[in-house]
C-alpha cells in the first residue's frame, strides 16, 4: 500500500513538472517568431526632397528673415529751392555780399556762382547789384533764410519743393531689378561653351551695365539735391537804377527796328558778295573782249 501511494505521488510530480515546461517552450517559440518577423520586414523608406539640394525643413518655429532688395525710404525725397531780392543801403553791397558768403559758409555749404554788376550808367562806380547762387544742407535750410531776411529789406522772396519720392522708390526698384538681370548674365556667361552665345550675352550684359550706371547717375542726383538745397539770391543797392520798362507795348517799333536791320544786313551781304566775285567777273569780262576781238580778224582777212 505504501508502495502504491509513493508510485501515485511520483506519478503526480512528474505530471506537474511538465504542464509547466510547456507554456515556457510556447513562450520562446512566439517570442524567436516575433524576432523572425522583425528581421525580415523591410525599412520604411524616407522621402526625398523634390529638388536637388533643398534643405530639409526647419523645426525652429519662429518665421524665417526676408531679404528686401529695395532698400526704404526714410522720410519723404523733397527738392526745396528759394529765390530771394534784398535791397541794402548804399554803399553796403560788398560788405553784405562778403556777409553771404560767410553765412553759406557758416551753414557748411559751398557757392555755385556769383554776378555781380557796376552802374551801366557811369562804369567807373561801384559795384551796385548782383547775384549769388549757394547750396546748403536741407537741415540748415530755413535757418539760412531766416538769416538772409537781416541782410537788409527783402523785396521779393518764392520758395518752391518738389517731393520725388516716387521717382526715388521707382529707381530703387529698376536698379535692383537691373542688377538681379545683370546677375543672371553673369552666371549664364559663366556657363556659356560656343562663341556665338558669349558674344550675345555679353551684348546683354553690356545693355544692363548701361541702364545700371543711367539708374545710378539718376538716383545721385535726386540723392544730392535732397541732402542739399538751393538759394538764389540778389542784392541790390539802395539807389540803383532800374531799367525802365519799354513804352511799346504793341512791338510796333521794336518790329520796325528788326525790319531796318535786317534790311541793312543784307545790303551788307550784297555787297560782301560782289566784293568777293568781282574781280573773277572783270577777268571773265576780259577774257570774253580778247576772244571776240580774235574771232572778229579771222572774218575781216576773208572779206579783204
């Protein structure tokens, strides 16, 4: 009896023993076909950029920098001009001139030219009047007029502006868009293999530079003329005389004095004229008589 119930708990050991190895064997074979599938199952492949060399994009998350080829205006493109007449005392015309000159000077700007007249009357006085044209910065601008009117008594006085800023933005635009084609140009005559198309491209690029510099010289001026301004004035003494204003109002006169002159300029060309041909007119004159009086001896021997 002990036999038998030593042979059961034997029986029932083993038993346990191996329902248990076998989730452990199920195990392993789904765990080396799992490692199987992975081995086998291919790599998802990435996607490439639709053009060459493009740069994958960004994981910044701010906005990219834009790049404008037009640089921006500050502040409006203004060409100011003033056109002053003072009168001074007499006697104070070069003193005030000199004081002008010191003021441009004084305001860092430089003279464009100065006329200065004497008395038409008597010669041998005095310069009485004149003229002085200046250019200043447009800073100092109104502070240069404000000076000029304590010069003496201001009898006429216009100041003008003409705002190009359009014009200004408009060449910007044209220069930038003429640099970009000149650009291009470049890189196409870098690539060119046959005579034939270095030849038209640089026919191309020539065109280009040209409207370039055009562009340039343009975008100067208006640069120049807005950094500075330009002031007109005349001086003129107290006393001076002033041309007295022309009593023919209809022209009447003034057409009967063009009418004599040239009536009096073409006598002169008349007889410039035949001064000129008159003697080659006496030696054909000559010449005709000896060629009559030789045809004329010929005939009278025959008669005889």
């Amino acid at each position: 009896m002990k036999k038998l119930v030593v042979t059961l708990a034997i029986v029932a050991a083993a038993a346990a023993c191996g329902g248990a190895s076998t989730p452990s064997r199920t195990d392993l074979g789904s765990g080396s076909a799992t490692n199987s599938q992975s081995k086998l199952a291919a790599p998802v492949p990435q996607p490439l950029p639709a053009i060459i060399g493009a740069q994958p994009p960004s994981t910044s998350t701010g906005p990219a920098p834009v790049t404008d080829t037009v640089p921006a205006v500050q502040g409006p493109q203004v060409i100011r001009q003033a056109q002053l007449a003072i009168s001074v005392t007499s006697g104070s015309f070069v003193s005030k001139l000199d004081a002008v000159r010191a003021l441009v000077e004084q305001q860092q700007g430089f003279i464009a030219g100065t006329d200065a007249q004497t008395n038409p009357v008597n010669p041998s006085d005095q310069i009485r009047s004149g003229v002085i044209t200046f250019m200043v910065p447009a800073a100092n601008f109104d502070t240069t007029i404000d000076q000029l009117t304590k010069f003496g008594k201001v009898q006429n006085e216009h100041i003008s502006g003409s705002d190009v800023s359009a014009q200004y933005v408009d060449l910007q635009a044209r220069l930038a868009n003429e640099e970009a084609q000149r650009n291009a140009m470049l890189a196409l005559l870098a690539k060119a293999q046959s005579v034939s198309d270095i030849i038209a491209v640089q026919t191309q690029l020539g065109q280009i530079t040209q409207q370039i510099e055009e562009l340039k010289g343009q975008i100067s001026y208006i640069d120049h003329n807005t950094t500075y301004s330009t002031i007109t004035v005349q001086i003129t003494e107290a006393g001076a005389p002033v041309p007295s204003p022309s009593t023919d109002s209809w022209g009447f006169v003034g057409a009967l004095n063009d009418a004599a002159h040239n009536f009096v300029a073409t006598i002169n060309y008349l007889i410039t004229g035949f001064g000129a041909i008159g003697p080659v007119l006496v030696l054909v004159g000559l010449g005709y008589l000896v060629w009559r009086r030789r045809r004329s001896l010929p005939l009278a021997q025959h008669h005889a």
